[in-house]
C-alpha cells in the first residue's frame, strides 16, 4: 500500500498563553516551542506513522534553515521526500497560540507552499504509483486538481478541504468535487461548502455531490456519509492539551487504513475509528506532528474496553 500526500508544510511557532488574545491586545506565554506543522506534512506523518503505507509526500519549503530542517523531520519518519520541492520563497510558517483550555488561533504565512500551480514530471510519477492520494486546500487549488488528475487507475483520491474557503465558489467547488472519491470537513468546513445553515442539511447536500464525505465534530466524533447511508463513530474521551493538528492527523491515519477501499460503509467506519483513537492521542500531547502517535498506540486504545 502506498500513500502520497500533497500539500503544505509550516514551520509551527507555538507560544502557550493563558487565553486566546483579542485585538491590540498583548500577552506574556508562558512557553514556546518550534515544530513540523502544515496541514500536508501533518497528514503525511499521521499517514506514516499508522504503518502499512508507503508514505510520500509532495510540496515545497524555501532553501531556508526552516526548510531543511521541516525535510528532515519529515525523513526521521521515513516519509519519500523526493517530491518536495525547494521553492525560491521562504518556508511556510504558522504563528499558534494555544491557550489553557487546548483551544488555539493559528495565522499562516504560506510562503513556499504558493508556489507549486502543478505537478513536474516526478512528482506526477509519484501520485501516480499512489494506492491513495491525499491533499487539503492550504496549497493552491491548482495543484490539488493536478494531484487528483495524476492519480492512477483505482486510487482513491482523499481531500480534506481546509480551508475551506476555495470551495466556497460554486464554480471552484464543481471542478474539484467531480474529482473526489472521499471529502473530509469539519462542522465549519461543512456548512461553508454546503451554503446553509442546518448541519444535516449540509451532509445531505454534500453527500450527494461526493462518493463519501466524513465530517468531523471534534468532541463528538464523526458522521460517515455514503450515497444515502449514514454512520456515526463515537470520539474518544480524552482531556486535551493541544488541539493543533488533531484533525489532520485524523485525516492522515484515516487515509492510510482506508488505502484503496472498498467505499463501503464497514470500511469508511473502521478507517474513521483508527483516525478518531489517532487524533484522540495527538490531543492529549503538544504541537501538531510531535503529537502523532504510533501505529502500536492507536491500535493499543483501539483494543482499550
Ligand atoms: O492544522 C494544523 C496546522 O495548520 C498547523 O500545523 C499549521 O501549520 C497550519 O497549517
């Protein structure tokens, strides 16, 4: 099984404060921290380290420090980087703040991850040799649509659509969702595609646009819709510390146990509960791919009574 991720790669720059700042304000932290971050590297990690997958993943970093050091992380995890372009703008960076109740605000700085609009000759050879292609909206729509054009015969094609802001156009959303075999949103990401108020609603809506689509509720769990069938996957309870990343890692293990199907319900549900026990770990620990826990952790809490 082989999975290869498209998408963005950040530099975290994490500052822990008691609460959320509001505007003009200014806080002391009480701590800081550097990290791998990016929502593409962050489900590339998660996809990595859920074992049975080759993992490759495909984006650019500046020829920065930052740079080096985000393509060595992602090679300590032994993610195929010879799709990640060395871009002439500088790495992406995210600036997080996570306060005392695990909740964060997160501003990006693209940086690199603007530059790629396609996919080289390489890199296309990549998606295509893919059992699963995953990709997320942090990059330019472009490459998302050249990523899913490249996918070889039978490979799934995974997005995550966050931000969801590119698919808040109708003519946008049309092009990139007749691509799809499997959309994944949260609450937000839901309604904002959707255009509407009433979350189920919103999953009708969209379920009939896409061969399946998961909406995660963070706490809650997720809904699984395929054509007119519905399941729910109960979260697991835990206290979180940090919350960046958790759904990319749920997106990440969720891909890599779906590999290429089938797209049935049994399937997307148990794919979904390996995400949900993933990401429940990754809440309960600090930063966003430091967080992604081990193919042995998630199958030990999905074991747990
Ligand atoms: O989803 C969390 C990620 O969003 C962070 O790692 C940050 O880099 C931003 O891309």
């Amino acid at each position: 099984m082989s999975i290869a991720v498209v998408g963005s790669v950040n530099m975290d720059v994490v500052a822990r404060v008691p609460r959320i700042p509001g505007p003009g304000e200014t806080l002391l932290a009480t701590g800081s921290s550097r990290g791998g971050g990016g929502k593409g590297a962050n489900q590339v990690v998660g996809a990595a380290r859920a074992g049975g997958a080759d993992a490759a993943f495909i984006g650019a970093v500046g020829d920065d420090p930052d740079g080096r050091q985000l393509r060595a992380w992602l090679e300590a995890d032994g993610i195929d980087v010879s799709g990640l372009a060395t871009a002439a703008e500088p790495s992406g960076v995210a600036l997080i703040s996570v306060d005392d109740d695990a909740e964060n605000a997160i501003v990006v700085v693209a940086g690199a991850n603007g530059a790629l609009t396609s996919l080289n000759d390489a890199q296309r050879g990549i998606v295509a040799a893919a059992d699963t292609v995953a990709a997320q909206l942090e990059v330019p729509v472009e490459l998302v649509e050249a990523a899913a054009d490249a996918r070889g015969d039978g490979a799934l094609f995974v997005l995550n659509a966050a931000p969801s802001e590119p698919l808040t156009s109708p003519d946008v959303a049309e092009r990139v969702l007749d691509k799809v075999d499997v959309l994944i949103v949260n609450e937000h990401e839901l309604l904002d595609i959707a255009g509407v108020a009433d979350q189920s609603e919103a999953v009708d809506l969209l379920a009939a646009r896409v061969p399946a689509l998961v909406v995660t509720l963070g706490a809650v769990g997720s809904i699984i819709a395929l054509g007119p069938e519905r399941a729910q996957v109960p979260a697991f309870p835990v206290t979180p510390v940090d919350t960046t990343g958790a759904g990319d890692t749920f997106c990440g293990v969720f891909a890599a146990h779906l590999g290429r199907g089938p797209l049935d319900l049994d399937a997307l549900v148990a794919a979904a509960r390996a995400g949900a026990a993933a990401s429940a770990i990754a809440v309960t620990r600090p930063g966003a791919q430091p967080a992604v826990p081990t193919a042995a952790e998630v199958a030990a809490l999905l074991a747990s009574p």
